[in-house]
C-alpha cells in the first residue's frame, strides 16, 4: 500500500503534463541511472585493476606496474608534462594515512613459472622479443656515449659463476639475493654441503674479483658467454628499499646504519610528515633528503643502477625486469642449463585492518591488471611527494628511466615500462 501511494504521488503531477505511460518510463530511467551513479560510487575499479575501494574501508594493493605515459621531459623539471586525463575521481578514493598501514618487509619466494611444453615455443618468441627490444632501446639511449667497452669492469656490481660462463651485475632491490644464490650453487655445483647463507654475497664478490685476467677478458668478449643485468622501476626501488632499510624491524636488529651511511639523514626526520608506526622516517621526507643532496652520498640501494653496472659501457646480453621475472627467467635459465625454483621479491603491502592483498605473479592473461595494481601502490607513495620534489628525483633517475623503458606520469602519478 505504501508503495503504491508513493507512485501515486510521484506519477500525479506528472499525468497533467504526460500520459501515464510515458511517465512511467522516464521515472525508471531516473531510477536506473541513480543506481549506477550510486554503483560507481560505492565501488570503483581504476582500469580492471583489482584494487577496489569499499566505502570507507578501502583496500589498496600494490607494487609497480603499468603500461601508460612515456616520460618525456623528465630531465627538465621547469617543462610540464601533457595534461593527462582527469583523475580526480580516483584520487579522492586513495586511503588516507590513518586508514592504511604498511606492514613489515615483506618477503616472498615468487616460483618460477614454467610452462607447458605446448606453450613454450609461444612464450620463447615473446620472451627473445623482449629481451631484444630491451637491448635495443638501451642501445639507442646509450649512442651518445658510444659503443659498450669490451674490457672487465672491477669498479662495478658484477658477479660470475665462469663454470657457466654467466656473468651477473647484481642491482640491490632489483632481486640481488636470487642472482647471488644462483651464482653460489653454480660455483660449488649445487653441492649441498655448500649450503646457501647471507654469507654468500661476500663469497660470490671476492670470488668474482679474484678471476684471472683471462677468465674476465673471457667473460667479457666471448659469445658464448652471458652476460645479464636485472632492472627495476626507480621509484619501486626507492619504495621498496625505504619500507625495508628504515623499517623498525630492520633498525631494531642491524642499528641506524642507513643513517650513518648517509650524513644529515637524520635532520630530515619529522622535518615534513612523522613517520608511521613501523618506519623510523616518513617516505615523503626520505626521497625529500634524496632530492636536496643528490645521489654521491646515499647507500647502494638508492644509487641508480647506471652508477651500479654502467651499462653503456659493459656488453650486457639480456636485461632482465624485476617485474616480469617469474615469468620470464625460465627461458634465460635454459639457455645456461641452470635451474632457479623461485625468485625472491620485496614488496610494500599496504593493508586495511585484518585484509592483506598481495602482488604475485600473474599469468600472462592478468598482466595488464598486475600492471595497473602495481602502478596504484607507487601512485599511493608518490602522491603525498611534492611535486617539484618529484621532478627532482625523476631528473636523478633520468638514465634509469632512458636506458630500460620504464616511464612515470608527473601529472597521473601513473607508472609504465614493465615489459
């Protein structure tokens, strides 16, 4: 009865001016419309992503990825970039500071996707495709300093297992450990009496720089040899290095070595923003610190990977993405008759209460949404940085950018080159 003298009421006014049935549907396509506008809101989904926002408790999910805006002037902070679609919708809906908390470093054994043997062929093009265009991209950006050198590098992160003929510059926070641990078991013919420790990085590093001269020249000129260097976006290192060098946990168990590491660190501390509960230094006045004195005087895992492994000047054969690892390094460990089961990764994950959502790997049907979601956990970092803040950073990782592909929106906070 109710229902009906409401529609009564509703309809009435309506029946002098319309006939009634005419009334009828335009009050069900009012209606309709309300409830999707009321649908957008409730849930948004920023580019079949899975980051969903529920109301007010909303989980964001992350790591880095995408595949959107080439940077452009990103070695000219005064030039702004392209306005890029409006974003505002999605920016309202990024979770303030007390909705969201950053969990402890988190680490994960990643397994390496391997697949099927009717997939292989398929997958082999896609990822010698890649790997091509990688080296030819870095090629183009590195004209300017010339040819690559053919001479052995001491002076860089480079690490050999000659057994192999595998030679490895390994880039903090670009999945170090893994290489490091490959290298090892190669070393020592997956002995099992020589098993993996934390050790091992020293190890791997003295017994690389002991090499004859002619093993290094061998390594360095010879085809037969692979020569790799892994990558990862910039600002996913930086993020991910900062939740685990300035994490409680770490500071707790090692000391302030990072801020001993870098002089005048400390007097940046609470300078804009106070930290969360599980860091000791806010991201935003971390990367503050990096942008006022520049890249001379920070720790190895904030250098760039041009100042780690030069790679203008040493031939690398393959360049391997962080981002894609799992999925790809099946293909490049074939061709070394080597095996490597898992891939170690870092990820910031950020949490809603008790509901975690991780970044894994994804099969080739879900990268583009991986992408996206990797792409929303650096927007989330990026977009309490001030901009200005940003161009000086995007202007000290410029040659990271330029050599691998990767890209960074100023304007959308959107990240890209993952593939």
């Amino acid at each position: 009865m109710y229902k009906r003298k409401m529609s009564i009421l509703i309809l009435r006014p309506l029946n002098r001016m319309v006939p009634r049935t005419t009334a009828v549907f335009l009050l069900t396509v009012c209606i309709v419309g309300t409830l999707k506008h009321l649908h957008r809101i409730s849930m948004v989904s920023y580019e079949n992503t899975k980051v969903h926002f529920y109301n007010k408790r909303r989980i964001l999910s992350g790591g880095i990825h995408s595949e959107e805006v080439r940077i452009t002037n990103v070695g000219h902070p005064s030039v702004m970039p392209t306005k890029a679609a409006n974003q505002s919708s999605f920016y309202s809906l990024i979770p303030s500071q007390d909705f969201l908390t950053i969990s402890p470093e988190q680490q994960a054994w990643v397994e390496i996707k391997t697949p099927q043997q009717s997939e292989r062929l398929k997958q082999s093009k896609r990822i010698a495709t890649a790997h091509s265009r990688r080296k030819s991209e870095l090629r183009a950006a590195c004209r300017r300093v010339g040819k690559p050198s053919n001479k052995w590098m001491d002076n860089i992160q480079l690490i050999a297992a000659p057994q192999r003929r595998l030679v490895v510059c390994h880039v903090q926070k670009a999945g170090s450990t893994s290489w490091h641990k490959l290298i090892y078991n190669l070393r020592h013919d997956h002995d099992q009496s020589k098993l993996w420790t934390n050790e091992g990085h020293i190890e791997n590093r003295e017994s690389t720089r002991n090499l004859t001269d002619v093993t290094k020249r061998l390594l360095t000129r010879s085809r037969n040899a692979t020569r790799v260097l892994c990558v990862r976006h910039p600002f996913a290192r930086l993020i991910s290095g900062w939740n685990n060098k300035f994490h409680k946990n770490f500071v707790a168990s090692v000391g302030n070595v990072m801020f001993k590491s870098m002089p005048g660190l400390a007097d940046y501390v609470n300078e804009t923003s106070p930290p969360d509960k599980d860091h000791v230094i806010s991201f935003e006045d971390f990367v503050r610190y990096i942008a006022d004195h520049g890249l001379d005087r920070v720790d190895a895992h904030f250098k760039t990977i041009d100042q780690l492994c030069k790679p203008c000047s040493y031939p690398y054969d393959f360049i391997v993405k962080a981002e894609t690892a799992p999925n790809d390094l099946w293909w490049l460990l074939n061709r070394i008759n080597a095996t490597m089961e898992r891939f170690l990764v870092h990820n910031a994950i950020a949490m809603t209460g008790n509901k975690v959502m991780t970044v894994e790997s994804h099969s080739e049907s879900r990268d583009k949404s991986t992408e996206n979601i990797f792409s929303a956990i650096v927007r989330h970092f990026f977009s309490r940085v001030p901009r200005e803040t940003i161009r000086s950073l995007m202007s000290l990782y410029y040659d990271d950018f330029a050599h691998f592909g990767y890209t960074f929106d100023i304007e959308t906070l959107s990240s890209g080159g993952f593939r």
